[in-house]
C-alpha cells in the first residue's frame, strides 16, 4: 500500500538522493530550503516506511501552487506512484485554499508532458531559454476546484 504524506524535516536528505538520481537539476541550499519551507510530499510504501517519491510545491500566491520538482525512485515508475503524488499534492494544495496548480517541463521531454496531460493538466505557456541548456519549458497548469 502507498501513502501520499507531508516529508519529515529527516528526510530531506532521501529526498535530495531522488532528486538527484532522478537527474533533476538540485541547488542542494535551495533545495533544502524548498522541502523544509514549502509542501513536499512524499510517496511511502506502508510496509517499510521507505520513500518511493516526492514532491515539491510552493505557493506563488495566496491561490496558486507551483510544483518546484516531483521525481519517483527510478525501480517503481509506471507504478501510478506519479500520479498518486499529483493528486496528493492536488488535494493538499486545496485543502489550504489554492485554486491553481502550475509546472514547467522541458520541451525536449515529451514522456513528462504527456504523463502531466494525462493528470490532468494543460499547456499554458512557454518560457525560451528557460534551462541552463538553453532548453525551452512548456508551462502547464491544472485548477483544483
């Protein structure tokens, strides 16, 4: 069984292992300061209490959610854990009063963008330059209520 929850302030550091094993581009001080500040919520597997995936969401505004990053330990995706964590962090996120949920993928990842279209959410905007690459970002959002 899975459990979507809020992260212990202990488990920065799993988190951060994900993040990085997951190749997300991780400012280790912002990060940090991401999971202890913002909502990260985790996916646990009941039994053994070991961290599955996170996410991380920070309000831009009263009524606005932004996911900072999300990353699922690379021997469970296709599980739906992904999906779990979305909703999760959809239904947490609301629960606080914010009516929007908003992300930036890579134009070059077209596995990320169809995985966000299939939770729900849409194609907003576009960011040129947005990586250090020089890659674009596609903004999506979702409302929440």
């Amino acid at each position: 069984m899975l459990l979507i929850e809020p992260a212990e302030p202990s488990e920065v550091v799993e988190v951060a292992r994900l993040a990085t094993e997951a190749h997300l581009d991780v400012d280790s001080e912002a990060f940090h300061r991401a999971c202890t500040h913002d909502t990260c919520m985790v996916a646990r597997e009941s039994r053994s209490g070991r961290i599955l995936g996170f996410a991380v969401v920070a309000r831009d505004a009263p009524c606005e959610g932004h996911i900072l990053a999300i990353a699922v330990d690379r021997l469970h995706r296709g599980e739906g854990i992904g999906s779990a964590l979305l909703r999760g962090v959809g239904d947490a996120m609301a629960r606080i009063g914010t009516y929007h949920l908003s992300l930036e993928v890579r134009r070059d990842n077209a596995a990320a963008q169809d995985f966000y279209a299939r939770n729900g959410f849409h194609r907003e905007g576009f960011h040129p330059n947005a990586y250090a690459d020089g890659q674009d970002a596609v903004c999506y959002g979702k409302p929440l209520r």
